[in-house]
C-alpha cells in the first residue's frame, strides 16, 4: 500500500462549492502527505454502459487513481437528495478499485433538509466494496459560502478534522503507514 490520500471533486459544475471544500480539505491536508487531487472536470469520463465504457482509456486512468489510495476523501453536491450522478458514474466505472479503502465525504447542498443524502453513497460502498466509512463527514450549505469562495471557519475546522481523522484512520488500520 501507498499510505496514499486521494481528494476527489466530484463536480462538474465550474462555480462548484464542494470543489472549494474538497480544495480546503486538500489543502489543510499535511505538506508532507502522500496526497493527490482528483477533479472529474478534467476527465471526460463516458457514462457507464456496462460493456464498452471500461476500456475508455480515462477509465483506466482513474480507476488506477483510486486503486492505488488508501484514503479517498469525496466531494459532491447533493441534488436530489443524493450524490451528484457524476460520482456515481465513477464508482460504477472504477467499482473494485474502491475495495477495502478508508472514505470520507464532504457535501455541499442547498439547504439543511438533505443531511442525511450521503447515507445511500456511503451503505453503497460499504456493503459492495467493504469500504470503511469515516464516521465524521462535512455537510454544508449555501450560508457557508461567501462571493470569495468558503467563508464558514467552522466548516473549514470540520475538513481540517476530516482528514486527520482519514490520517489517523490509515495509522490505525494500514501497519505499514507513514503517516
């Protein structure tokens, strides 16, 4: 194992807000970390069909991405009181690639009343790809945003705690991390 952390936006929207939390997240993620950031904007992924999809070359790219994490770290919106359908196409196009990783998730919504949306994602990975969940996710809404982007010091306390508990969770767990 790489003791690799692995951010992922999951967004395709350019004034993305999880984007700015999954930066923040990145960001306050310590220098010396194995980390990586993952933007689906720049990856042009096809939608998954079950046959031809998975021998898109930017499948295999991003499949080897998470593959080689330990800690995946996951931004989205909430639409629908759901995950974005982008990063459901990506757990369907790189599937066994989540196996056995530590996830955490980090939403932003537009209101208070999808809380609970990251659930579905989150008993998806688990009882599919026996993924650990990280029982401290962030959730935030509009009113943590400002023109400039995240403004809510609270919200960036909570990713702060997010990834040290993704860090401590790979000390914990991963008998050869160099965390």
């Amino acid at each position: 194992m790489s003791n690799k952390i692995l951010v992922i936006s999951a967004s395709l929207n350019p004034a993305s807000r999880s984007r700015m939390m999954a930066s923040e997240v990145f960001q306050q993620l310590p220098d010396n970390a194995d980390k990586e950031f993952l933007d689906l904007r720049d990856y042009d992924l096809p939608i998954c069909d079950a046959g031809a999809c998975y021998s898109h070359p930017l499948v295999a790219k991003v499949q080897a991405k998470v593959k080689e994490a330990d800690c995946i770290l996951v931004a989205f919106p909430v639409y629908n009181y759901s995950c974005s359908a982008a990063l459901k196409n990506l757990i369907e196009l790189t599937g066994k690639a989540w196996e056995g990783k530590i996830v955490g998730f980090v939403c932003a919504a537009g209101g208070h009343s999808s809380y609970m949306s990251v659930m579905g994602i989150a008993n998806s990975l688990m009882l599919d790809f026996r993924c650990l969940v990280i029982p401290r996710f962030v959730y935030s809404e509009g009113s943590s945003f400002s023109a400039e982007g995240l403004s809510s010091e609270k919200v960036k306390e909570r990713l702060k705690e997010l990834g040290e508990t993704g860090l401590q969770m790979m000390k914990a767990l991963l008998p050869t991390a160099v965390v």
